[in-house]
C-alpha cells in the first residue's frame, strides 16, 4: 500500500465523524431528551477516557518494565512518565484556562423591561456556552484521533498493511459515533449550530485522524504517540466535569441512564477493532 493510498484511508477514517454532527441542527423541547442526549456524549467521551488512559499508559508501562530488565536506560521510563503527566496536566489545564477566558460576561440591565432582557440575555449566554463546550469537545476527540491516525500511519509504515487496513476501518466506525459526542451539550441549551459550526468542528474533530496517518507514515515516536493520547485523555476529564456538571441541575436520571448507553455505544465500536483482530 502506497503513502498516498494509507493518507487517503486515514482521511476516510476521520470524515466519518460528520455522520453525526447534522444532530447539533436538531431541536426539542423535551428537558428529558436534551439530557439524554448531554449523557449520551458523556458516555461516549467516557468511554473515550478509558481507552486513551489504558493505551497512554501501555508505554509508561513497557518502559518500566524493559527499564527493569536493563533492556533500556531508567532516563526513558523518566521521560515517558513525565510525557504521560505534564500531557494529562496540559490538556486538562489548558483548556479549562481557554473556556475561562472565553466565558461570555452578562450584562447587568436596570430600568423597565430589565427582567425580560436579562432572561434574554442568560438564554444568548448559555447557548454561547454550549457552543464553546461543544467545540472544546472537537479539539480534545482531535488530539485523540490524532494518535490514531498515527497509528494507521505507523503500520503502514513498518508495512503491517493488512493491520492498517483493520484500524481504518475500526476507527471509522469508532469516529462516527464522535460527532454525537460533539453536538450533545448543545441539546441541553436549546443551541443549534450554523453549518459553518459543524464543519469547523469536524475539520477539527475528525482532520487530525488525517494529520495523524500523513505523520505515521513518515516516522514512529512512542514519545509524541503518548503525548497526545495523554493531552487527549486531560482535556476530555476536563469536558466530562463540564457535561456532568450541566446534567446534575437539568434531569440527573436521564443524564446517567444517556451516559449508560452512550458508554456501550462507545465499547460496541471498539469491539470491531477486537473482531478484526487489531
């Protein structure tokens, strides 16, 4: 399989994560579905969670282990422990720094007429919100699908084709559960977005699967693999205290019982990685 044939495949795997984004476009007036749907993002992201750390965490591992056996120096289990922290620090900080930043102020109205334009006011903010959140969720999937496109690019490149072509196809189907997972926090707001704001969001959700494989197919670095699957990993901690923070107020229930089906949404999709053998 050509490099050009790998980076197309690679692009092919992070646009499936538009399949889902068209649902930011939807409206209800149902506080039980818009919760519902907040938790099913969270437990997508959740799941998410739980992948990246467990794949993040494989290097520190491997690192300690061959360390221990004096197959490598301790300065490189040092240095993968370090990666695996300051990235999980970073993501995590970073982007609870940005959404702080980026909080839109309220507007203090006095006079006749004040109730109703402060209402106005808090409906515009929360949408607003949603719509930051909702992007914040895009940068921290993208940080993620970016170590998969590594990934498929890696394979390729020490010519494992046939364990590239399985990863394409388990990341596609794994991506196009993603774009729910972006789109949910605006349910909870009553906020739809502009199709200008859906693809911005998956350019940024679903481009760097692309990136990803473009830059496997070149080198192999388990230092730069762990650094975004830990960057990834913090910034999704970061939304999910976001996203449950929202559902607690809304409709507690309906946000666990949307998480409980948007985490097996999340496992079933990764089950094909495990049938394909990848």
């Amino acid at each position: 399989m050509s490099t050009g044939q790998t980076v197309l495949l690679g692009a092919v795997a992070g646009f499936t994560i538009f399949f889902g984004l068209p649902m930011g476009r939807a409206r209800t007036t149902s506080i039980r579905v818009k919760t519902f749907l907040s938790g099913l993002s969270a437990g997508v992201l959740a799941f998410l969670a739980v992948e990246i750390f467990e794949h993040a965490f494989q290097g520190v591992e491997a690192a300690l282990e061959h360390a221990k056996a004096g197959d490598a120096p301790w300065g490189k289990f040092a240095g993968m422990s370090a990666v695996y922290a300051i990235g999980i620090a970073a993501g995590l900080l970073v982007l609870f720094y940005s959404m702080r930043a980026l909080k839109p102020k309220a507007q203090q109205s006095v006079g006749p007429g004040a109730m109703a334009v402060g209402e106005l006011e808090g409906v515009h903010l929360r949408r607003k919100e949603a719509l930051q959140l909702g992007m914040s969720i895009a940068i921290a999937i993208g940080l993620h699908n970016f170590s998969e496109g590594l990934a498929i690019g890696q394979s390729a490149h020490r010519g494992d084709t046939n364990l590239a072509l399985l990863l394409v196809i388990g990341f596609a189907f794994h991506n196009a559960t993603e774009g729910f997972g972006i789109v949910g926090p605006l349910a909870s707001a009553d906020a739809r977005a502009s199709w200008r704001w859906l693809l911005i969001a998956g350019a940024i959700g679903g481009g760097p699967t692309f990136l990803g494989t473009l830059i496997g197919t070149s080198f192999e670095n388990v230092f730069v693999f762990t650094a975004f699957l830990a960057l990834a990993g913090g910034a999704i901690l970061y939304v999910l205290g976001e996203l449950f923070a929202a559902g607690r107020k809304m409709d507690w229930e309906m946000m666990l019982v949307g998480t409980l089906v948007g985490f097996l949404l999340g496992a079933g999709t990764e089950l094909i990685l495990v049938l394909a053998g990848a």
